[in-house]
C-alpha cells in the first residue's frame, strides 16, 4: 500500500468492495454490538489488508475484551504496537505484501503520556503523575477510558507510522460513548461541579451558597480527602486548553474523508436492532458509512428457486423419490420407509430455514440502505482462532 495523502484518498468516490474502502481511507472502525464477530471482523480486515495491499497496518483494539492477542497469535500485547510476525502468515500459507502490527489500549499507560504532553511544566507534570488519586481517578473518570481510546487513535494517526489503522471498539453502546468522548471530556473541564469543587480551595474562602455542601462533604469524606481532590483537578484544569484542542481535532479526524466506519452485526432481531441503531446515528451525524458486515448468514441456497422446487419434492413426495434412490445407495437407504422419512425430513428443514432466509433478506435490504456496502459472511464450521481463520474470513467480505 503506497502512502497517499487524505486528499488523494478522498477522490474515491465510490467503494464496491471492502478492499477498495481500505485502499481508499487511512481509518477503519469497526462498530457492533457485543458477540457479534466485531473484534474478529476487524482483526480480519487488517489481517487481509497488510496481506493485499502492503504497507504498515495497525489493528487498535479498545474492547476491554482481549480476544485479539489469540486470534493473531499473539501471547500478549498492549499500548506498544507489537508487529505480528512474518512467519505467521507463511504458516498460514500466505506472503504477505505489507506488515501487520496490533496494539491493545492500556488506560493508566496512555494517561501517564496524555499527561506528559499536556502538562504546561514539568512540575506540574510531575504532581499530577505522583499525586495519590491519580491512579485511582483516572480509572474510574467519567469517560476516562473512552476519551484517552479516542487520543490514542488521534495520536497513532498523526504519527504517519501506518498507511492504515482499523479500530476495534466497545459494544455499540459504548461506543457512541467512544464516539462522544471528546467533547464530554472537555465539558467537563469547564463543569459548574468542577469550578464548585476547586473555587474555595484556590481562594481558600467558602461562600455561603457552597458551605452546607462542604460541611456535609467534610463529615462524610474528611476535609483533607476534598483538598487532595481539589488539589488534583486544579493541576489538571492546567491543561485544559490542550484537552480541547485535542477534542476537536479528535472529532475532525472521526469526520473527515480519511476516515471509515464498519458496522457489525448478525440478523438477530437484538444486535439487528442496535445496527439499525448505530447506522442511523452515525448517518445523522455526518460521519462516513462504509460498510455493514453481517455474520452468521443462511446461505443464498435457500433462496434459489430451483432449490426450492427439489426441497418440496423431497418434502412432499418423498416415497417417489426414495423408491428410485434406495436402489442406487444400497443398504440401509434400500429401506424405502426410512429412506422416505430421512428424505422428507431433509424437505422440510430446507423450506423451515428457507423461511428464516427470506426474512434474513429482507433484514438485510432494510439495513442497507444506508452504507455503502454490505457484505455477508455464513456460517464457520470452527470458531476462529488463528491467523489462518482470519485470513479465510477476510477473503469472504474482501472483495
């Protein structure tokens, strides 16, 4: 894959296939709600990518689920892209053209180095860093997870170290949290609750309006517990301005025309429901669709016409059929009444799943209608779990 600016990718103006919306864009995010396939979909992608096109590409996950480090055959990874080796893509019987790498967002890691670029001193870097409730804020901090996934995207992309980034992210629910993370981040900053909290630790005067809830909160909590807090969220206010500016440029790049989402679902009525869901949402918000990827679907066999008409004749006339069939087999099928009953069964479940097809279909056209693509994969014999699985994965929705 050779590098290409966002302007000469943007010219694309259509993509019919997976491969060319990879070619087309520098990141892919893969959206779905849980058990779907998301993480192994994207994985694949990636893996198909770095196979196809060449270059350097990065599959990010952010789903606190590590199924990722398995699948590519990984024994750990984390917030440092770790390459996927060579010699698992020849094992699997393929030369790849470019390199695959993967990384697992690390929450405390990424904060230590948002505050680290953030911090307007080294001072105030350094109280941040070694102040007690830093470790356990940061872990619990409204959308701490979700806003440092979105910096680190933001920051890997800039970086210019990979032609293509494909980003894994949490259930569809959350990720509209993930989505939303930037913005929320930098309300917060600016919050009445923060500017309540800090205001009389910085002038050291407690107004009249906000005594009672500091003599509540100092009975409860211990009036050192509220300066440690106060403490900590006056170093960081420090480095607001910088939060916001990377909350809009964030929002920019999820925006703009180097960027793609991938929808994952199977047509269960629940997680069809959530795709819906997330197509719509995204849609309304301008961001770029580029493809819905259904899983687990019934063959196109069911729909075939011709199939149809041999299932209802098994189905139907199954004695007709066995008496002409049992000769030919031989023992036990020359049994015409089991033959006639095994026959007729297998009638009757073709139409029974043919039922489930077309409904599959019409889900399916529903769903459709707003990406640019859809691509459907069946049913797999073994669950995936090497290189090898995501590679036969791949080439089903590839191209």
């Amino acid at each position: 894959m050779a590098s290409r600016s966002s302007a000469e990718r943007a010219d694309v103006v259509s993509s019919a296939t997976i491969e060319q919306l990879c070619s087309a864009k520098e990141v892919v995010v893969s959206t779905g709600s849980g058990g779907v396939g998301k993480t192994t979909t994207a994985a694949a992608i990636g893996a198909s990518a770095a196979t196809h096109l060449g270059g350097k590409v990065l599959v990010l996950t952010v789903d606190p689920a590590k199924r990722l480090a398995n699948a590519l055959g990984l024994e750990r990874f984390g917030n440092v892209e770790t390459q996927v080796p060579p010699e698992a893509f020849t094992s699997a019987g393929v030369q790849p053209e470019g390199e695959l790498w993967a990384a697992m967002l690390d929450t405390k890691q990424s904060w230590d180095d948002l505050v680290r670029l953030h911090a307007p001193d080294a001072a105030t870097r350094d109280a941040i860093l070694v102040n007690p409730l830093y470790q356990n804020i940061t872990g619990k901090f409204v959308q701490s997870h979700d806003y440092v996934a979105m910096e680190r995207l933001y920051e890997i992309h800039t970086s210019g170290r990979y032609d293509l980034i494909v980003v894994d992210t949490p259930p569809t629910r959350n990720a509209v949290d993930f989505l939303d993370a930037p913005d929320r981040m930098a309300d917060f900053f600016s919050s009445r609750l923060l500017r309540w909290l800090i205001t009389p630790y910085r002038s050291r005067l407690v107004s009249f309006a906000s005594k009672p809830f500091y003599s509540v909160a100092d009975r409860i909590l211990g009036t050192q517990f509220l300066e440690d807090i106060a403490e900590f969220f006056m170093l960081f206010q420090t480095m607001y301005d910088g939060f916001v500016e990377r909350a809009r440029a964030v929002t920019t790049l999820l925006g703009g025309p180097q960027t793609t989402f991938v929808v994952v679902s199977t047509l269960e009525v629940a997680p069809a429901r959530e795709a819906e869901y997330f197509l719509k949402l995204l849609g309304e918000r301008g961001y770029h669709v580029g493809a819905l990827v259904l899983n687990k679907v019934l063959p196109e066999l069911f729909l075939d016409r011709d199939a149809t008409t041999v299932a209802k004749a098994l189905a139907h006339h199954s004695a007709e059929v066995a008496a002409d069939v049992g000769a030919r087999i031989g023992p036990p099928a020359d049994d015409e009444r089991l033959l006639t009953t095994v026959l007729g069964e297998v009638g009757e479940s073709f139409l029974n799943y043919q039922v489930v097809a077309r409904r599959e279909a019409e889900q399916r056209a529903e769903l459709a209608r707003i990406p640019q693509l859809t691509a459907t994969v069946p049913y797999f014999d073994d669950d995936i779990h090497s290189l090898g699985g995501l590679l036969r994965l791949g080439e089903r929705i590839w191209s």
